[in-house]
C-alpha cells in the first residue's frame, strides 16, 4: 500500500461513471501498446507519483461527497487489486473498473467477491488486427473475459476508439457481429479518437467514419463525441 503506483487522480467527474458523482484513479503502467493511446505518459511511468495509502486519505476525505471511484489506468488489473477495493467499499464507495479486459483471473475474483459494481471494457479492434493495433497477442484473453461477463450477467459496457486510418467501417461492423453474435446486449460505445501531440504511434486524426455504413439493427450503437 505505500508503493506509489498511482500515476494521478481526478478529484470530481459525473461523466466517467454515468449517473454517479465520482473520483478517477489512474494507475500507472499498461500491458498493450495501442497505437492510438494518447497516455504515453502513464503507460510508460516507471514510479507514480501517490501511494495508494495517500488515495485512501483523499478518499476518506470524500465520504458523503462522492458516492463512487473509477479504477482506470493505464490498466489498472496489473495490481492485485482486491485490498484497494475493499477499503474503498468500506467508505462506501461504488467501484467502477476501466480495464483492457485481459485479467480474467483478477476480474473473476474481484466479482466473487463483490468488490466492483460496473466495468467498461476496451473493444480494441476485430482478431484480424488486434495484435497490430495493440502491440500484443491478447485477442482471445479479451473474448475469455467477455464471454464470462455474459455469462453470469455482469453489468459491464464495451467501447471502442476509433481512428480510420486503424479502422474503417467494415471493421467496426465485424466487432458489432462479433458482440452480438457472443449475446452483448448493452450499448456499444464508440468514440473519436483523441488527437494530442504525443500518442504511442504517432498517429493523427483521419477521414470521419460514414456513420450511415454502420450496423445499427444488432445493438444500440452509441457514439459519445
Ligand atoms: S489505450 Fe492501450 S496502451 Fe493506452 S492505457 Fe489503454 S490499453 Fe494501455
């Protein structure tokens, strides 16, 4: 707990957990290298800047004026996460987590033990790019781990970024296939990507995706900016 493997935190946001009133922790360091990632900053940070007995501090600080926390990252299932957790659901707390989806095995016991409320899980891209976009060969742990979320019928969101120049309209239609067909039945979230001037492939914004060539009949598609 006195590792200081918080990169930073967000004091107050209503728009990363809808409907709740809530503080962002972002953990440093991640297990992909998406090309589009614009927290070159957090995913490569070597030692973070809080501990996460400093967090519980501000957190305490919080009680009755926040009513949930967001696990975000960087990705943050590389830390066991299970003792934050419960701390924070001592104060109260609903726990949110923002996560690539590929720790099951974490994600598993965290559900056991129900020390998370929601997640919103990164749909990077189709198998057929997934290794390309991402830097690693993690599709199928990712599939894994949605597959288990429908399965038990975990209140979970799937979203993606968009860039054209990594995917196109087809692409996003086959990731809308690909959900439907394993039972998703929450909205799809997509969103734009973001442009900044440092992102891990230095990358840009390219052409607008024609929103009209987009499966819509399957699933509630819902883009967000
Ligand atoms: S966008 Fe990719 S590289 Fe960046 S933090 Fe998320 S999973 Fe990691």
């Amino acid at each position: 707990m006195n590792q200081k493997i918080v990169y930073d935190f967000t004091k107050f946001t209503t728009t990363d957990y809808i409907r709740h009133l809530s503080c962002v922790i972002w953990f440093k360091g991640c297990n992909f290298r998406c090309q589009y990632c614009y927290n070159d900053d957090i995913v490569y940070c070597k030692e973070g800047n809080y501990s996460i007995n400093e967090i519980l501090v501000f957190l305490k600080s919080r009680i009755g004026m926040l009513d949930a926390v967001v696990l975000s990252g960087g990705e943050a299932t590389l830390y066991d996460l299970t003792d934050i957790c419960r701390k924070i659901k001592e104060f109260g707390f609903k726990i949110k987590l923002d996560t690539n989806g590929t720790n099951l095995k974490l994600i598993k016991k965290l559900i056991s033990q129900k020390l998370i409320d929601y997640m919103a899980i990164d749909f990077k891209s189709p198998k057929y790019k997934y290794e390309n976009i991402v830097g690693v060969k993690k599709y199928d742990d990712f599939i894994k781990t949605i597959k288990y979320l429908i399965n038990i019928d975990f209140d979970f969101e799937l979203r993606s970024t968009i860039n054209s120049s990594l995917l196109d309209e087809k692409d996003i239609n086959s990731m809308i296939n690909t959900i439907s067909s394993l039972g998703y039945k929450n909205t799809y979230y997509l969103q734009n990507f973001i442009e900044t001037t440092s992102n891990i492939g230095n990358i840009s914004k390219q052409r607008d995706i024609n929103k009209e060539k987009i499966i819509s009949e399957k699933l509630n598609v819902h883009w967000r900016n």
